[in-house]
C-alpha cells in the first residue's frame, strides 16, 4: 500500500485487489454522483454510506472513501461560497463551474478505482484522516 501520495493523483495499488473491492472503491466515488442527480446532499451521504458499510472490511475501500468524501466535502463549500457569491454575480459563474468539476473528477476517481489505483482528488480538503 502507497504510504505517501504527495502530489500525485494516482497511485498504483500494486496485485491483490479482489474484484469486488475495487467495486466498492469504485462505488465511493460513484455514489458522490446521486447529489448530482436526485438526493439533496446525496453527494456526501452517498460516500459516507458506502465508506461507513465496507471500511473495516477493505483497507482501499476504507481509503478511497475517505478520499471521496473529503473531496465532496471540499465541493460542499466550494458550492456554498459560489452561492453566496451570486450576489455579486460572479457566483451564476463559479456554481456551474464547481458542479462540473465535481461531477469530471468523481468519475476520474471512479474509473482508477476500479483500475485498482489509490485515486488522490488535486485539491480535497482532508478533514478525515
């Protein structure tokens, strides 16, 4: 297991992974989407569902989902600063800009778990440890 990730987006996770954790990896970042679609909030009880059900269970599952949910968490306040931010017009540009990026960089993640990598959002406040 990669200890460090620095920089890096993307981590190879070397053999061993079976192939239902990669699904569950993959379905951290996956679940982020129903926030985009139906449930409010849905972008971080999604992850924070899957983390909490398959973490003891997985250690890239347990990973991955930290990682998602501390991305999606980052994007909750992103979204809440670019709504404040409508009233001064510049917020009608950045809240369909955090939305997109969010949505472009959950299923960046989705498809390097499923490929078996640790997946490192760019810029993800890491609130869980």
């Amino acid at each position: 297991m990669a200890t460090d990730m620095g920089d890096a987006t993307q981590t190879p996770i070397g053999e061993g992974l079976s192939k239902d954790e990669k699904m569950w990896g993959m379905l951290c970042h996956l679940s982020s989407l129903l926030g985009y679609t139906v449930i409010p909030f849905g972008n971080v009880v999604g992850p924070l569902i899957v983390w909490l059900v398959k973490k003891d269970e997985y250690p890239f599952v347990d990973d991955q989902g930290k990682e998602s949910l501390n991305f999606q968490i980052t994007l909750l306040i992103a979204a809440v600063v670019a709504f404040l931010c409508v009233f001064v017009l510049i917020g009608f540009i950045l809240l369909p800009l955090v939305w997109l990026v969010g949505l472009i960089f959950s299923i960046i993640g989705a498809v390097s778990a499923n490929n078996g990598t640790f997946y490192r959002y760019p810029f993800a406040i890491r609130i869980i440890k």
